[in-house]
C-alpha cells in the first residue's frame, strides 16, 4: 500500500478517524472533526455515537453537514433532544467520551480561539464564535483537536481564549479543564501532539510519512517539545482513502462545491 497517494489533510483526517473506536459517544463539531467522526463511522466504527450541538443523537449522514442545523443530521438521527438536554444531560451529566473540535488557534496548552483574530474590539477577522466548544472542552471525557498547522493558528498566545485546555492559575501551574482531562490530543496535517499529563503542554509524538521535526517547528509558534520515542503515522489504507474521498464527493454534489468538506 505504500504508493498510495493521498495529501496531507487526507492522513489528518485519517488520523483522527483511527482515534474514535466502535460504540464511543463523541461529541463532534463541524468542518474536519465532522469528516474524521464519519469516517471512523463509515470505516471501522459503525456504532459509534455522533451527538451534535443541534441535539442529535446517533446521526448517521450520508453527506458532511453544512452546519449543526443541517436537516440531515436530524433525518439520520436515532433521536433529537432538546439543545438543553444535550448539555445538561448528556455531556454535563459525563456521558460524552470524547469531543472532536476545531479551532482557528490553539496554543501549547491547548486552549483554542474560534470568536477574533487581531484585537477583540476591532478584529481583522471576527469568527463563528464559541458555540458549544467551551463546555464541550472541559466536559467531555477528553478532547481531541483537529486542524491544520501553520504558525497563524499554532501561536504563542491567542487573541481569545474561547475555550479553556489547559491553563495557569495563580500559583503558576497548569491545570486541566475543570471536570474532564481536557485536549488529550491534537492532530494536524503534520503530525500528532498529544498532551503531556504533568505539564499539559502539547508534545509531538508522532510525525506523518515524509515530515520533518524541523517542518513541524517551522509550523508551530512556540518551541515545540518532542517526545523522545517519536513515532511515525501509519499511512492511510486503500479503503480509508476511499471511503473518505466518496464521502467528500457525495457532500460536493449534495452541496454544489467542496467546501463542506473541508
């Protein structure tokens, strides 16, 4: 399977795919964690537990949803529940074994921003905002991370912090979201950093086929820790690659474009 040819956003969305195991309730976002939950569906997990914000529950969609009101969530779901139910009872209530997010910035803790780029009052850029994110970051069992690197979202500090990871306190030392582990894990279109359980500084512990260290930490804005036993990602199968690209496929001619796969 080696001269298999797939890009870089393919083996990240494989990646966080592989992390989701069969009969696990995930709570997942939209944008890449929808296309890496699907696919773990899709591929070996076919009872996993997709909940969305809207309050679906077991949606199963044949297509990538635009958003968390898209009505195909809703028409593949095995209930809908009120959006109050889906926090209080479900993810609250620690019912949620892992949230898959999003962000447009993250930093070595991995706390994210998805409400501005630039200043709060006068943003360069002002983005969907928090959402869910917030509470299904320090809710959910743990947290994975989905997004591509480069040093405009891996930073040194955010422009806002919408949802807390890990965080200083007063006396100077991190500490885990208040009632999960918080971001165990963040993968990227380089590599896997995963959480170091002391400091709950990110690491690079894996690195995907033909990436450097060295283009990892030209992507990264802080300097970038790496653990000493780095492993290499293993490549996407054939199946893999074709489930995901049909999916994205169905999605572009559902939607007139390929964006929503992205």
């Amino acid at each position: 399977m080696s001269d298999l040819v797939y890009s870089p956003v393919e083996i990240m969305t494989v990646a966080a795919a592989r992390k989701l195991q069969n009969g696990t309730v995930c709570f997942v976002g939209i944008g890449l964690p929808s296309a890496a939950a699907n696919l773990a569906r899709i591929t070996h997990a076919p009872d996993l537990v997709l909940i969305y914000e809207s309050g679906t529950i077991g949606a199963k969609p044949d297509v990538l949803p635009l958003s968390i009101g898209d009505g195909e969530l809703a028409e593949t779901a095995d209930t809908v529940v009120s959006v109050p139910e889906i926090f209080r009872y479900w993810l609250q209530g620690g019912r949620v074994d892992i949230g898959f997010l999003g962000a447009a910035q993250i930093d070595k803790f991995g706390n994210i921003n998805t409400t501005v780029i630039g200043p709060y009052n006068a943003p360069r850029v002002r983005l969907p905002g928090a959402g869910g994110a917030p509470e299904i970051a320090t809710a959910a069992k743990e947290v994975a991370i989905i997004l591509k690197q480069n040093k405009r979202a891996f930073v040194e500090k955010l422009d806002f912090v919408t949802s807390s990871g890990h965080y200083s306190n007063a006396s100077g030392n991190c500490k885990p979201a208040s009632r999960g582990r918080g971001p165990t894990t963040v993968i990227t279109d380089l590599g896997i950093m995963r959480s170091d359980p002391a400091s709950g500084e990110l690491v690079l512990t894996a690195i995907h086929p033909g990436t450097t260290v060295e283009q990892v930490r030209e992507a990264t804005g802080w300097l970038l820790k790496v653990a000493p036993a780095l492993e290499t990602t293993p490549r996407p199968l054939a199946n893999e690659l074709a489930a995901l690209r049909d999916l994205h496929s169905r999605t572009a001619a559902a939607h007139g474009n390929a964006e929503a796969a992205e």
